[in-house]
C-alpha cells in the first residue's frame, strides 16, 4: 500500500479511537470515576495529534506535483 492509502485509512482508525476515549470520559465524568478521565483524555489526545500528521502527510501526497 502507498503512503497516501496508509495516511487516509490511520486517519479514520485514529478518529475512532478518539470517538472511543471521549465517550469513556464523559462516563468516567458523570460516574465521578477521575483516574479513568484523566487516563481516556490523554488516550484522545494523542489520537487528535496523531490523526492531525496523518491529515497533513495525507494531504502532502495527494496534492504532490
């Protein structure tokens, strides 16, 4: 698989997981359960960042010239 394929499909597993970590810290909030918060929130923001070089190097091959 080419780079652009591996970026645009990672993109979506990294959404994914953090869709999946967001919706365990709204749960670990209202269950006021705060080290699986703190846990979860850390799991969703490495997943933002993660999905965000995935978008640019995603980007940077599709418009490569």
């Amino acid at each position: 698989m080419d780079k652009k394929r591996v970026s645009f499909l990672s993109i979506f597993v990294f959404l994914a997981i953090n869709v999946i970590s967001l919706s365990k810290v709204i749960e670990g909030f209202y269950g006021k359960e705060y080290g699986h918060v703190y846990s979860f929130m850390i799991v969703a923001l490495i997943s933002t960042g993660l999905a965000t070089i995935a978008f640019f190097t995603w980007r940077k091959q599709e418009y490569k010239s």
